[in-house]
C-alpha cells in the first residue's frame, strides 16, 4: 500500500509541476496579450484578470461538494479539461465576447484543480508525510512557473500574435498532460485520516458542519490574512510602491520577483527540516514576524533618498523574505486543513480554504493599488506591517485551540500508561504525547 501511494503521489506532483510550467508560459503576458497584441484595450484586460477570480469564486463553494460526493479525481479531471480549453480559447480569441468566455473556463478550471488535488495529496500521505507531500509540491508550483516564464519569453513575440498562440497551446496541452496524470492514478482505498473515504452519499450539511468548527473558521480568518499581505500585494499594490516610490525600473521588478522565486527553491528543502518537527501555529507565528521584517525593509526602501542601490536591495529584499516566509507556510498551513478536516469534509474544507485565498486575491490588488495610487503610501506600509504582526497574533491563539497532534503531528507518540489500580495484569492505555 505504501509503494502505491508513493507511485500515486508522485504522479500527481509530477502533472502539477507540468501544468505550473505551461502555465508559468502566459501569466506574465496576459495583460499585454489582451491589451496590446489583439487590441482589445486596457479595460478588456482588467475585466479578463477580473473574471479569472470571479469565476473561481463562483464554482469554488461547489467544488467540496462535488469532491466529497464523486471523489477528487473526476473532478480534477474536469477542471483540467476546462483549464485546457480556456487556455486555448484564450489563444484563438480575437473578440471581447472570446476572450471574456475564455477567462471564465480558464479562471474555473484552475479554482477547481487546486481544491482537487489537495485532497488527493491527502489521500495518498499520511499526517507524518503530509508536510513533505505539500513542500514538494508548492516546490515544484513554482519551480514550474519560474522555468516557464523564462522558456516563455523566449518565444513570445509581441509584433506576432502567433508567438502568443503557440504560449496558450502550450498551457493547454500541459493541462490536459495533468488530467491524464491524475486519471491514471490509483488512490488508497481510504484516506490517510480518521473515517473512510467519501462516497456518492451525499454529507449533510457540510458548511454548516465547517462553520461551527471554530478552529478551521479561525485558520480560514488567519489565511485570508497571510494572503491579503503578501500574495494579494505582488502584482498591483507592492509593484504599484515600488515603481512610483521607491521607483526602481520595471526591469529590476523582474529582478524581484525572480528573487521571491529564487528564494523559494534554495530555502523549501532546508526550511522544511528546520521545521517539520516544531508546532505548526509557532511556524505560522514566525512567518508573522518575517514578513513584519520584509515590510519595514519596503518601507525603508521608499525613504532612502540619493542612494538608489540602496532602495533598490531593500526593495529586492522585501521580495526575498517573502519568498522565505511562504517556503515555511507550503509544509504547515494545507496540512493543517486537511488534519482538521472529517474524512467525509476534506474537500469541503479544502474548497474553502481556497476559497478564502481567492478572496484575499481579489480584495488585495485592490486595495493595494487604490491606496498607492491616491498616494497614501506610508498608511499602506503601516497596514500590511500591522497585517504581518497580526498574522502572529492570530497564529499563537490558533495554537491554543489545536491539539497536540494537530499542531505537531511528529511530536506525538503513542506511549504505555500505567494500568490503573485493579486493571488486568498487562492492560495498556494508549495516549498521544504531546
């Protein structure tokens, strides 16, 4: 069982990273690629990136249900072959209405994939091995976005529209290599946690059930957190500070963001040792206080004045410890959901989660970007320092409400207690060690 699980496992991870890849091909282009090369103009463009997350918001509430009644694998299935075809459309369109249409199967078809493919992630590990099976694959999300968008501005072509068609078919067949990756795989009669495998009966009131579960209320509240300050901030209200006030070229943003990448890659191996074995909630606080680090550090580099390498290393900085901080968030946070979660609710409560990080994704930019933009650059710092702090805050009270085995899964053990008095002879009570 454990050779297939590892066969089964490592399957999955390897169709996700080709999808990253193929998808790493268009995400920097996109915007350019609607407004610019087909013309569309830049309206059309924001209402494209709009409808990649309104799409994801609006099947992301269904997406558990349908996991946790049909199983993750039909529905990874269908999200790729959406994914597939949006990128595609994507590709071909030449009109408002396409492009439009193309975002929406596109922006669902991913929404649906991630919720999916956590819970096969969990079905094929264990509570012990669930950390490494995560870190491996946020590893290779972005290992895989990194190369494609280095191979993807190799070819790409803003004078040819063509060179963008070949990008989106390229996303497009590597969507469709992940569905037949995960079609083939075989998963675990049960999942690696407490209950049986989810089946065609249909669970009774599943959101009701997650919202009285005040710890996974308290985690989804600490995840919109994480990603309103960090992940909803890269591509509008900290490019947004870093072009206009620290006012670094958009060549050295590039630079940025390949250190936030680069820091990921060299770090996510070393940082998982480091902290597998340590309490989740006192990672998750640590991150808290690294990005409070990354913040101040982007602040800084906004008020240093005739020293534009100096401005210029906070700001690279700033992206770096992001990267540092997000390597110690992939082993601990999607663990911790899928621990929390009754085995008939693990896509329920992975589907919500994502659905937290969908609307700190969509309320972040915005937020960002109006501030920045209306020039209240200083109370924007001051925010997102205050968010870094809070993500502490949040974090050791959440370690409160865990368990031992919840907040540290390697530290539990089952250990012999003494019979009591009047027990029979070799009578033994298991008892998890914190």
């Amino acid at each position: 069982m454990t050779t297939a699980m590892g066969a089964a496992l490592r399957r999955i991870q390897l169709g996700n990273a080709l999808s990253a890849f193929g998808n790493g091909f268009t995400v920097p282009y996109l915007y350019v690629y609607v407004a610019k090369v087909r013309d569309l103009g830049a309206s059309t463009a924001g209402v494209v990136l709009a409808m990649l997350a309104i799409s994801a918001l609006a099947v992301l509430p269904l997406t558990g249900r349908a996991i946790d009644r049909r199983g993750p694998l039909p529905v990874a299935v269908v999200g790729t072959v959406s994914a597939a075809l949006g990128a595609l459309g994507m590709g071909l369109s030449v009109s408002q209405t396409q492009v439009i249409a193309s975002a929406v199967a596109l922006g669902a078809g991913i929404a649906v994939i991630q919720p999916a493919l956590a819970t096969m992630i969990v079905w094929c590990s264990t509570t012990i091995t669930r950390s490494r099976a995560f870190a491996t694959q946020f590893f290779l999300n972005n290992l895989g976005l990194g190369i494609g968008g280095l191979v993807g501005g190799l070819l790409v072509d803003a004078a040819h529209a063509s060179s963008f068609v070949r990008l989106f078919a390229i996303e497009a067949a590597m969507f469709l290599v992940l569905g037949a990756a995960v079609a083939t795989v075989r998963l675990p009669r049960t999942p690696k946690v407490e209950g049986s495998v989810p089946t065609g009966e249909k669970p009774q009131g599943a959101w009701r059930a997650l919202l009285s579960d005040r710890r996974m209320v308290w985690l989804c509240v600490l995840g919109f957190v994480l990603f309103f300050a960090c992940y909803g901030q890269f591509e509008s209200g900290l490019a947004a500070y870093a072009t206009e006030v620290t006012r670094i070229a958009p060549a050295t943003l590039g630079i940025a963001l390949a250190a936030n990448t680069a820091a990921i890659v060299v770090a996510q191996f070393v940082v998982l040792k480091l902290v597998e074995r340590r309490r989740r909630s006192r990672v998750m606080a640590v991150v808290g206080l690294i990005w409070t680090v990354a913040w101040v550090a982007a602040g800084l580099s906004g008020l240093v004045h005739g020293s534009q390498v100096i401005a210029t290393t906070l700001l690279i900085s700033t992206y770096a410890l992001f990267g540092i901080g997000e390597s110690l968030l992939s082993p601990t946070v999607a663990p911790l959901v899928a621990d929390l979660a009754p085995a008939s609710l693990i896509g329920q409560y992975n589907s919500a989660f994502a659905l937290v990080k969908q609307l700190a994704l969509a309320v972040g930019p915005a937020v960002g970007a109006l501030m920045v933009g209306h020039g209240m650059s200083a109370a924007y710092i001051g925010m997102l320092v205050l968010c870094a702090l809070g993500i502490t805050v949040l974090s050791l009270r959440l370690g409160r409400m865990l368990s031992p085995v919840q907040d540290n899964p390697h530290r539990a053990a089952v250990a012999p207690v003494r019979p009591a008095e009047g027990a029979a002879d070799g009578a033994e009570t298991a008892v998890a060690v914190a």
